[in-house]
C-alpha cells in the first residue's frame, strides 16, 4: 500500500548515526516473562521475534534494571555478572532480526519498586496508602549514574542495540523532577535545576559508558497528570535544557503508575494524548522527538508524523493486539481491534494486557478482556511465584 502511509516506513538516522528503519516503535513495557532469576523466560524470545517480523524499527524491552533492590516487578530482567548469558543473546538476537532494533530500558521503580523484592526508596520519604517508600541518601543518589552506566554496557555486550532512560511515569528519576515527590533541600532538589541534577548526570554517565555511536533515548513525562506534580512547562525547560545533552530521541508520555492515578496504559480515550505537548517541545529541540500514548491507528500515526513535529510514533499496546501491525500497515492499512473495558477494576486494564503479553508470547490464546478480575489474579499469582525465585536468587 503506498500513499500518505509511506511517511511511516521513512528510514530515521538518529543522532548518533543509528538507523530506525521506519517510524514505528514498540514503546517500553514491562512484559513480566522474566524467568523470576532476573533472565529471559520461556516466550520471552518468542515474543521479541515476533515484534521484529511483525516489522517495527526497535522493540524497547521496559524495565531492565541493573540493581535487583530497585526491581518493578519479580519478572523484570537483570544485567549482571550473574546473567544467563545465552538466554540474553538468544533474546536479543531474536528481537534485532530483519534490522530491528532492540532497546532495553535502564529502570530504576524509585518508590514503586515491588516491595517483597525490592527496597523502594525515593528522592523523599513517602507514606502513603499503598505507597510508602525512603528517602535516598546522597550515597545512594551519586551511585546511580555509574550504576545505570554499568547497566547499559552489560545492555550492549548482550546484543541489545540501545538503550532508554526511563524517567517517565512516577518511576525514580521523573520522581526527581516533581515537585510534588522530590521535597529535598539539598543539591537535589528545590529548583528545577536542581531537581533534573540527578538525570544530567544519568545521561553523561549512560552516554560517556557506551560511546557516541550507541543510541540512547529518554522517556520523559509531559506532565504526571498530579496536582502540584511536574506539569508541562517544567518538562519544556527540561527539554530544552537537555539539547546538547548527547540524546538520540526523547519519547515522550505522560501520567504514573502511583495508586489510584491516572496511568497512560488506563486510558481509554482514542488519538494522540501529548500532540500538542510535542508541537511546543518541537520548537525546543534539535533531539528526534516519539510520540507515545494514544496511538491505535494508521490515520493517527501518519497524521502525528505529518506535523512535523514528531520523527517517530511509539506503539504499546496496539502491539499486544497486532503485533505485527507495521506489516499489516504497510500491505492493507487495517487497524488492531481494541477491546472495551466495561467498570476495569484498578490496573486490571494493565493485567490484561500484559497477561496478553504472555499468551502471545506462549502462542495460546489469552483471558477474554469481559473477565479482567481473572486477569489480575493471574498475573498477582505468577508475581507471588517469581518472588520466592528471585529471593533465592537475589537475597532478601
Ligand atoms: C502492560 C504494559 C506495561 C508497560 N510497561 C511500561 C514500562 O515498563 N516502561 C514504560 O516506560 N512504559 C510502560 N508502559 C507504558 C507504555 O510504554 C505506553 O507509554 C502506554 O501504554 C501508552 O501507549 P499506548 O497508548 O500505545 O498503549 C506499559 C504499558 C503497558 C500496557
């Protein structure tokens, strides 16, 4: 099919040299098919090959941590000394085929880290209900950058192609740039200059570790849809601030993962969320800008890249629904089908979809999306499972 949609399947050179061979790119989502030990589990490879046949230019796997205390989830993988490394070429290698790149992403769940695996620790304490977590020393603040630093070359050595900062969605590093969770007095925080102190020093570490040859992208809240959070002026000065900064692409979201708030996987709405957000950052930037949130047709995609104001479009979960959509899109322009959610309970939507992830990634067919409540306690059970694998494994 050609026409308008050949904008999509345009070829990107990123800064650093790197080439995306069209617009479409699976944006970071934690699969949770870890083997619980912190390596790829069974279908995991499965489902990153699949991505890469299914045609996107880079696949981001979410929430890749160096550290196992600051773990999201028990079925997130982590790069050490200790890593199967087979496993983690067998993945990568899986998911780079057809020219694909395959992107990790340096997490770090801040005051979301899974409790009974990790140790949530925050810019500043919280005790909230559902969330309670520490306030980090500066030790621990000035270790990070060389930590997610090591995390990356080990991201590199294992085959991926890239890597992303993710300082989106109330995880550790956008937890810095709010006013509302960063209550520090220190060097720190205070002042937005201050307060983005921590993901400077992410991004000179991350970029000075793996070379200026190696594509390293941001996911960068437009907003945390939080009242007195970090809202959209802000994140334009960060923005602008980082130009120069040794970026390739700042993907760009919005929302967090806190209890009760509103989470850019929740939401129901149809098109782009941070459009118009993009247009102001477009007028900021030198850096390829992705747009992510929203995105669930061709029409939407091919009218967000003809703004000119985003060089890419990021896809979650379209891509659990289709996964090969970038070919579908290219030969007939049909769309995924996205169900609808009658009462969701709390991140029911978000079980759902990542219990999709596996049966994807199992090749069987998944819970239908009318029984979300079974979706929740499978994924609950399988965490519960995982959590007495990465004790043995990790300790604690
Ligand atoms: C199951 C699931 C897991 C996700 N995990 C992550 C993650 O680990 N890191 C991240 O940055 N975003 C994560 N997200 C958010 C997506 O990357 C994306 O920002 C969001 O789903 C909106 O895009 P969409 O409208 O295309 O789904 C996740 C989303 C889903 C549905």
């Amino acid at each position: 099919m050609t026409g308008a949609g050949d904008i999509l399947f345009r070829p990107l050179t990123l800064p650093c040299g790197a080439v995306l061979k069209n617009r479409l790119v699976k944006s970071a989502m934690s699969d949770s098919l870890g083997d619980g030990r912190g390596d790829p589990g069974p279908g995991q490879t499965a489902l990153y090959a699949r991505w890469a046949t299914g045609g996107v230019a880079a696949a981001i796997v979410g929430e890749v941590q160096g550290d196992p205390s600051t773990a999201e989830k028990p079925g997130n993988l982590v790069l050490s000394a200790r890593s199967n490394t087979a496993a983690l070429r067998a993945l990568t290698a899986a998911g780079t085929a057809q020219d694909t790149h395959l992107w990790a992403q340096l997490g770090h769940a801040g005051a979301m880290a899974h409790p009974p695996i990790s140790r949530p620790r925050g810019p500043s304490a919280l005790d909230l209900p559902g969330l309670t977590c520490a306030e980090m020393t500066v030790a621990e603040i000035e270790a990070l950058p060389a930590t997610l630093a090591a995390t990356a070359i080990r991201a590199r050595d294992a085959g991926f192609t890239g890597v992303q900062i993710h300082a989106a969605h109330g995880f550790l590093l956008s937890q810095f740039l709010s006013p509302l969770f960063n209550r520090r007095t220190d060097a720190w925080g205070g002042s937005l200059d201050n307060r983005m102190r921590l993901l400077r020093a992410v991004i000179a570490a991350v970029r000075a570790a793996v070379g200026p040859a190696f594509p390293v992208a941001l996911k960068l809240n437009a907003t945390d849809q939080l009242d007195g959070g970090f809202a959209e002026a802000e994140a334009l000065d960060v923005i602008a601030a980082l130009d120069g900064a040794g970026l390739d692409l700042i993907d760009i979201s919005g929302g967090t993962y806190f209890p009760g708030a509103a989470s850019a996987s929740d939401r129901v709405s149809s098109g782009p969320y941070f459009l118009d957000f993009a247009r102001r950052a477009r007028a900021r930037t030198t850096v390829p800008l992705m747009l992510n949130g929203g995105v669930k047709t061709r029409a939407d995609a091919i009218a967000a890249l003809e703004t000119g104001a985003v060089d890419v479009v990021g896809l979650a979960r379209a891509l659990i629904l289709a996964p090969d959509l970038p070919e579908t899109w290219r030969r007939d322009g049909r769309d995924a089908a996205f169900p609808r959610f009658t009462a969701p309970p709390e991140g029911g939507i978000t079980a759902w979809y990542t219990m999709e992830m596996t049966a994807l990634a199992e090749g069987r067919p998944g819970v239908s999306p009318d029984d979300l409540p079974a979706a929740v306690t499978a994924y609950a059970a399988r965490d519960r499972a995982r959590e007495a694998l990465w004790r043995i494994r990790f300790g604690g």
